[in-house]
C-alpha cells in the first residue's frame, strides 16, 4: 500500500513540479496540494487562516502524513504536529527518506544514516539553546540534562559512522566487480527529480509504475531487465538531482550515485522545456557531480526528454547552448509520446560496442523482459 500524504507548497510551477516529485520518489500519493507565496512564518510555517484549512483537510483526508516543502524548526514541527495529530515531514527528511530507500551499498547506507544523525544534531541544538535560555523548558516534554544527552549520543553516533565509513569506502571495489560479475551490460538514468527519468524508464521497460507499485519500493526492483536487438541489459532508475540540496547531503547524495561509476551508459535525462537559465544551471551541475564521482564522458548519453513541449527549432537552439550539437551521444526523444524511444535504443546498443550498425529503425526491436 502506497503511503499518503498532503503536501505544503510554495505556489510557483517549477516548485510544485519538483515537490511532487519528490513525493513521488518517497513512495507517497498525495491527496491534496496547498500552495503559498510564503511558508516560514514563525509558529507553523504557515499562516493560523491556513492551518484551519489544512487541519480541516486532514481530518477529512485522512493522510498518512503531512509534507512541508520547507525547512522546518523543532518549534514548528512540534507546533504543526499538536494541531494535525499527524507526523511531520519537512523538505530536508523528504528527501534523507528517498536517500534511505535508494541507497544500496554499505557505504552509502552509512552517508545517509550520517546525514540523518546531522539533521537530528542541528534540531538538538536548537533544543538545547531553547532549554537553556529557559524560553521552553521541557520542549517536548525533554528536560535539558536529556537533552544534552541526547545531543552527545547523536555525536558519539556520528563518530562510530565516521570510522565505518573509513573502513567502507576500501570494501567499493569489491562491490563493484561483484555487480560486473552479473555479466550484463547497465544502463543507469540520471538527471533531476521531474526530467523524466520514471517515464523513460517506463517507455524503455514497458512497464508502468503503477503496475508494479509494491516492485518499486525497493532499490533492487528499480533495475529492471531490457532486451535490445538480441541483447540483454539491465536498466536501472537512480536516485534524482535535487535543486537546493543542503550542503551536509552532499556526500549522501553522491554515494547513492555511485551506482553509476559501474554502469555502462549512463543517460543523463534532460528536460529541454526548462528555461535557458535552468538549463544551463542544472546542466552544469550535473556534469560536475558526475565527474565528481568518476563517470567519463564516453560513457555518458544526452537525452533532451520532453521535446513535444516545444518546438524542433528551439531545441536545437537549447542543445546549442549547452554545447551538444557536435557530440555524437545526444538525442532528442519525448518519453511521454515516444517519439525517438527506438533511436535512443539504437545509440545505447551502438555505444555498448556491438559491430553491427543499425541505421533504420526497422532494424531494431525492444523487447521486454522482467
Ligand atoms: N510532455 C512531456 N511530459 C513528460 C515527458 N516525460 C515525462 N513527463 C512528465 O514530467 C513529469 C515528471 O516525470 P518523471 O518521469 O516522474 O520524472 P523523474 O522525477 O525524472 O522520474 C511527469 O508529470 C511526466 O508525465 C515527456 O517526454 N513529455
Ligand atoms: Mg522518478
């Protein structure tokens, strides 16, 4: 059963797109969207005219949980869960959640649990300030001597993972020949949350999310079996960048990716309806991360996804700027209505070194495998 939540919002187009995907990606249907021009007011987030509705829309929704698509203080936290009766999850666990469920190997399960000990610390610290200068005493119902230790056992947790991790980062490699071992070419999807990677991959597959929900939940199930001209591949949907990742998930973030450094293609989806500024920004920031972790370019392929949203002129235009009008790995494809899904096929099954160049599309046939 897939979890539910309502979800708090800011009120732009590309803001909404983002958090439902996140939302998306941690599993949650999302009963009901309330957007806002301003959500760090100081006692909820959001304004008390506000709250009334949402408390309303709860009891009537009936969520799971509430997601606020910002960063939220204990206080507000607090504040938020006494009037909804619900748990609270702000933008930051969001998104530590969907690292939690994508991370795969001993390293990276160790990064995330690092992050989420961080998150944990910054809010201790908020309750101990709080205690400490008797403005809440007992937040929580935590006196301050359980707070501070509180506040050390998150910092003595934080050590034990810190050496683990020392010892992880030397056991990569044999991880990564294990997954060669399954003698299977890879193909991985990157990109940011909402390009499009799901719906490619769904086009790629022939099989939709929703048939198989329960499949999804877990990292192993997101890698799925494809068959291109005769040949077997495994194809498998990554965790998505994120815009205003906070600099301590960083390193959780890349060590989810890792996956990528032993994948033999790499598609780097792009939504080339995004404007030129974010274009460039998202573009940039991908290259650099995954430069940053070890993927080569020769392994890369550019897919500007959602090319039915504009015309063929601007995406020219678009790729231009992004300077991949000469590189031979790029394709213009729509995921939604099809269009270049068996080019695309094509070009992977061409850089993965089979001889044979496959000029028409007659030549090719995706088959699908489980
Ligand atoms: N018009 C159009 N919409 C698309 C295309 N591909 C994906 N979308 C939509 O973009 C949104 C995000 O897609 P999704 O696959 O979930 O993105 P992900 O976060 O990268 O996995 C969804 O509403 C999709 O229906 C496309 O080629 N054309
Ligand atoms: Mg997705």
């Amino acid at each position: 059963m897939k979890k539910s939540a309502i979800l708090i919002t800011y009120n732009e187009e590309d803001a909404i797109t983002e958090a439902v995907g996140l939302c998306d990606s941690a599993g949650y249907t999302i009963l009901h969207i309330i957007k806002q021009s301003f959500l760090k007011k100081p006692k909820y987030g959001i304004s008390e005219g506000v709250l009334e509705n949402l408390v309303e829309l709860t009891e009537r929704l009936q969520p799971n949980i509430i997601i606020f698509d910002e960063i939220l203080k204990p206080s507000q936290n607090y504040n938020l869960a006494s009037k909804l009766k619900r748990e609270i999850f702000d933008r930051e666990m969001l998104i530590l959640e969907i690292f939690e469920s994508r991370s795969s190997s001993a390293e990276s399960k160790l990064q995330v649990k690092l992050a989420q000990l961080r998150y944990e610390m910054t809010r201790a610290k908020e309750r101990v300030r709080l205690s400490s200068m008797g403005e809440q005493p007992g937040f929580m119902g935590i006196g301050k001597f359980e707070v501070d230790v509180y506040y050390n056992d998150i910092k003595h947790r934080m050590q034990t993972i810190r050496s683990k991790l020392e010892k992880a980062g030397k056991q990569r490699e044999l991880h990564r020949q294990g997954r060669k071992r399954l003698g299977f070419k890879t193909i991985s999807l990157a990109g940011y949350t909402s390009a499009g990677k799901t719906t490619l991959f769904n086009a790629l597959t022939g099989e939709t999310r929703e048939e198989s929900q329960e499949l999804f939940t877990t990292l192993s199930t997101t890698t799925r079996r494809i068959t291109i001209d005769q040949e077997s591949f495994l194809i498998s949907d990554t965790v998505g960048f994120i815009s205003k990742l906070p600099a301590y998930m960083i390193d959780a973030f890349k060590s989810t990716l890792e996956e990528l450094n032993y994948t033999d293609v790499v598609l780097v989806v792009i939504d080339i309806s995004d404007s030129i500024f974010d274009l460039k920004k998202k573009f940039t920031s991908c290259i650099r991360t995954l430069s940053e972790i070890g993927v080569e370019m020769d392994r890369i392929v550019f897919v500007c996804n959602k090319s039915d949203l504009t015309s063929k002129e601007r995406v020219y235009e678009k790729m231009e700027i992004l300077g991949l009008v000469d590189n031979k790995k790029k394709i213009d494809i729509s995921s939604k209505t099809g269009y270049n899904i068996d080019k695309l096929a094509i070009l992977i099954k061409n850089i993965t070194g089979s001889q044979k160049i496959l000029k028409n599309k007659n030549d090719i046939g995706i088959t699908y495998g489980h």
